[in-house]
C-alpha cells in the first residue's frame, strides 16, 4: 500500500469516527451504556408516564417514540455516570436509550419529565434553552442542573424594572377531576405567570437578606382539614426575566390515594417531596413572588 493510499484510509477512518461522534453526541458519553446497578430492575412505565411524555413534548417541542426507552430502577444510590461523585435520581444514556431511575423516584413527576426531556434532547447535558427556558418548571433542575446550563443572556440595562403584582399569575388543576381512577390518582397543580406587556420585564422578588428570593409558592389544603404547602427558590437568575407577552409555569405533582391526611413524602415512589392527598374538597392557592391568583375549589374523588 503507497503512502498516499495510507494517509486516505487514516484521513477517512477519523472521518468515520467524526461521525460516530456527532451522531451519538460527545456531550452523551460513551457509544455504550454504562454498567447498571447491581439490583437494577426493569420495570413496565406507569399509565400517567404517556401524559408526562406529552406534557415534555409540547414545552419542548420535541418528538419520539415513549415505547423505545427502557426503563430500570435500583434501590441504591445513583451516581451521575458523567461525573462519578455527583448523586443523582436517575440518569439518562444514550446506546440503548436507557432511563435508571432510583426506586423511591420512580413516580416523582418532575425527576421522571426531566429524563424523559434527555431522551428527546439526545443529549445528558442541560442545555439552557430546554431546561430552564422551554421546559423549565415542567422538569425538575437542580443545582447542579443549573449551573451545566449556564448563565442566561446579559439584560438590556434598559430592561424595565416590575413587581410581581404588574404580572398575571393564574392556576388551573389536571385533570380537571381528579380521581384516584384516573391515571392511577395523579394529578398537576400548575401556576402560570404571564408578561401583560408588550416588551420585555424584570421581576423583583422578594428574598432575606443574604438568601435567594423565593418565586413559585402553593398552598393546598382540606376542607376542612390540614393541608401541605411549599414554595421554590429562584436559583436561576434568568428565572426573573420575562420577554414580551411570555408565560412561565411551575407544575407541582400530586396523588389521589386512601390515606387519613395529606402527607407529603410517604408514600412510596413519590420521592422525598411527594405529595399524597386523600379524596376530598380541597383549596389550591398559588402564589409568584407572593402575588396570588384566585384560589381554586377542587374536588378529588375516590
């Protein structure tokens, strides 16, 4: 073989490689999953797993098939595959579009819609636009979560200044009527803040001196009875930055189950936030920044 002949076939096999690259995504890891669990399980998706795909296919406005992914849980702790000391509650990988989840996160609707966002992203990075700006409040994003995505655009200086209470903050329950025959009992309280202005906002938010501001807050609470309530840090700066006319959301995920009181993290699966409500008459507040909207009165059945 000439020299020549040589350099074409090295040139054209780190082409090829080159295109394995890109076509797996260098930012997804190796071309081969990585080791499961021990314990690992397959394990059938729940029915409300169809909602939840749709809900992170319509913020993303990406598509594919839920049937292809397989899905495992293990009853130990998840290390992050791409960087070994980071724990996670469930990790996406690409070769056979694989999904771990931790067993006790198997139905935590935000941890489950943020993998499921991986899947249609191709991608194990966080890429900004996904999941923080299209996707963000649909998906759970962490800390680190934030930090991988980066920090949003610089701001317009002329940037108008606004208070939450300039803003439209409104509340709508799914399904409409909850049933614990419905979807297995889940449901989604969703808040929605919308820009009223032609132009884009920044939001003031209220915050403690030395600790970040609080945005999304809920209040959900039997009538008469007790209730479960919470609210989110503004961990990502962007999150006070609304372009023209543009609404931003936060789902909060929820479980029509036979228990004596609303609860929140005991049950099974629903992960350490999880909140477990029994059939009732319920009051649904929501609040960003501390400007309500109109308190819901829903009914969830047996």
């Amino acid at each position: 073989m000439t020299r020549t002949a040589i350099a074409m076939k090295s040139t054209t096999h780190r082409f090829c490689l080159a295109i394995l690259a890109f076509a797996g995504g260098l930012s997804c890891g190796q071309l081969t999953d990585p080791p499961l669990p021990i314990d690992a399980e397959l394990f059938v998706p729940p029915p409300v797993y169809a909602r939840w795909w749709e809900m992170v296919e319509s913020c993303s406005g990406l598509h594919g098939p839920l049937d292809q992914i397989q899905w495992y849980a293990t009853a130990g702790a998840l290390r992050d595959p791409q960087h070994g000391d980071e724990p996670v509650l469930g990790y996406w990988s690409l070769a056979s579009n694989r999904i771990v989840l931790v067993r006790d996160d198997t139905v935590d609707g935000r941890t489950v819609r943020h993998e499921m966002l991986h899947a249609l992203v191709r991608a194990q990075g966080h890429p900004r636009s996904a999941f923080l700006e299209n996707c963000g409040g649909v998906v759970s994003c962490s800390p680190g979560c934030v930090r991988d995505a980066g920090s949003p655009a610089p701001l317009d200086s002329s940037t108008p200044i606004v208070a939450p209470s300039d803003l439209e903050v409104t509340s709508a329950v799914s399904p409409a009527s909850p049933s614990s025959m419905i979807d297995g009992g889940f449901g989604t309280f969703t808040i929605s803040v919308h820009n009223p202005f032609q132009h884009p906002v920044l939001v003031v938010l209220p915050n403690s001196p030395g600790s970040l501001a609080t945005s999304y807050r809920f209040t959900i609470r039997e009538i008469p009875g007790g209730g479960v309530s919470s609210g989110d840090l503004a961990l990502d700066p962007g999150l006070a930055y609304f372009s023209a006319g543009q609404t931003k959301r936060d789902v909060i995920d929820f479980l029509v189950v036979a228990i004596a009181s609303p609860s929140v993290g005991a049950i099974q699966g629903l992960g350490p936030d999880g909140i477990a409500l029994p059939p009732g008459t319920y009051s649904f507040r929501a609040d960003f920044g501390g400007h309500s909207a109109p308190d819901l009165s829903v009914v969830l059945n047996p």
